[in-house]
C-alpha cells in the first residue's frame, strides 16, 4: 500500500558519498544520487545557500532533492559543501570567500558531474547565495541552464546577468511573494536585463520554502525544467 510522503522520507535510489577536489587544492565532501537503474541521463547540481546563516548542502530543499527525486522523477541529484562548509556528512576543506573563490568550488563541481559522474544533461540549481554562485561561476557551456530558488541578486552585476542573456540558455528564477531580499515585482526590475528569464512568483512562500506544499511545489518546477514527462509528481509512495 502507497504511503504519504513526509518531510522525512527517504525514496530508493543509489546513494555514494563523493569528494570533488578543486583546482586549488581543495578537498569538498558531497553525496551523489541517481535512479536505482543509474540512468544518469538527466541530473541537477545543487548550490546551497549562505553558509554563514547556516546554509549547507544538506539545506531542507536539496536534501528532500536528493531523498525523492532520483526515484520519482528519474533525476540524478548531486550535492556539496563549497568551502569551509559543514553538514552533517562533514566539512569542505578552505575558508568562505564570500562567493568569489567559490568560483573553483561551482568549477571543479560541474567538471565532476561530466568527467566522473557522466551525467549527460546537467541543470545547476542555486538557492539563494547558490544563485549567485550560479549566476557568476556556472558558465562551463555544457551547462544546460539554470533554476534559481529566492535568488537576492546581492552580488551579481549587470553584467554578469547580460552574459546569460547574451548565451541564451534558459534560465528560471522561482521567487517567493513574501521573500525576505528580493521580492518578485523588484526581481523583475533586477532581472530586467536577463530577457529570457521565466520569473515565476509563488503565492504566500517566503524565502526558505517551509512547508511541504512549498517543497512539493519548488521539486515540481525542477522537474517541469528537467524531465516534464514525470509529472505531476506523486505525494505517495
């Protein structure tokens, strides 16, 4: 018989502990998910929010990722510590370099996902801090797109948004109504040089997604972006 998922469930998928080694030396612990038939066809790489106010790859929305979607949605889910960083799994080697040598971190990151994991479609999924580090360091062309989870916009430049928009790679920006940095009316402003971006407001969600109707609603619009034939995803199991 089919049981609700909750916060806490855990989906069947292959799970293995990875460590992503960065062009400055620099040992970065994470976890890789993938379907149980290790169809690595289609896959996110998820770029936690500020480690300072406790964001970690273990952050609620990437850890529920990585919990359901390998087995729902047939989506490999890779996630990590940038530097400094620590969860439950341990903590990355370095110090926080307030998103700017991140940069090796997002690099060596998306070089693993092709050159060790052999995901063939990679998406790179930010959430707040992460969409900076997205936005800025997560050019490598091989790169399918991005989705962006209450991005602030705190450290991009009009410039770096104009590359995008110049690259023409899909982008989508989930904003929630009542976020606490960057609200959708002044995202669109911000955004306004990025003309591909599909800015999506969501109704009554603040800035850390709490709640599993902001979870379910957050997993759903991955996998709109990632593999739309999975939906509408189920809420049993």
């Amino acid at each position: 018989m089919a049981e609700l998922i909750r916060p806490s469930t855990v989906l069947p998928a292959k799970r293995e502990a990875i460590t992503i080694i960065t062009s400055d030396g620099l040992h970065l612990i994470g976890e890789f998910a993938t379907p149980k038939n290790d169809d690595r066809s289609r896959g996110i790489l998820c770029l936690h929010p500020l480690p300072t106010h406790g964001g970690m790859m273990d952050s609620h929305i990437y850890k529920k990722a990585a919990n359901r979607l390998p087995a729902l949605a047939g989506i490999s889910v890779v996630r990590f510590n940038t530097r400094g960083t620590e969860s439950a799994q341990g903590k990355s080697e370095g110090e926080f370099g307030c998103g700017v040598s991140e940069r090796a971190d997002v690099v060596a990151a998306i070089e693993y996902c092709f050159n060790n994991l052999k995901i063939e479609n990679l998406w790179v999924v930010g959430w707040s801090f992460g969409t900076d580090l997205a936005l800025q360091h997560a050019t490598d062309p091989r790169v399918k797109g991005l989705i962006l989870l209450s991005p602030p916009l705190r450290t991009t430049t009009e410039e770096e948004l104009k590359f995008w928009n110049k690259d023409g790679r899909p982008v989508l920006a989930l904003v929630p109504e009542l976020d606490d940095f960057l609200r959708p009316d002044e995202a669109r402003t911000r955004f306004g040089p990025l003309t591909q971006i599909k800015l999506v407001a969501v109704k009554d969600a603040k800035h850390l997604w709490v709640g599993e109707p902001f979870v379910h609603r957050v997993l759903s619009e991955i996998v709109q972006v990632v593999n739309p034939n999975r939906l509408p995803l189920p809420t049993e199991f």
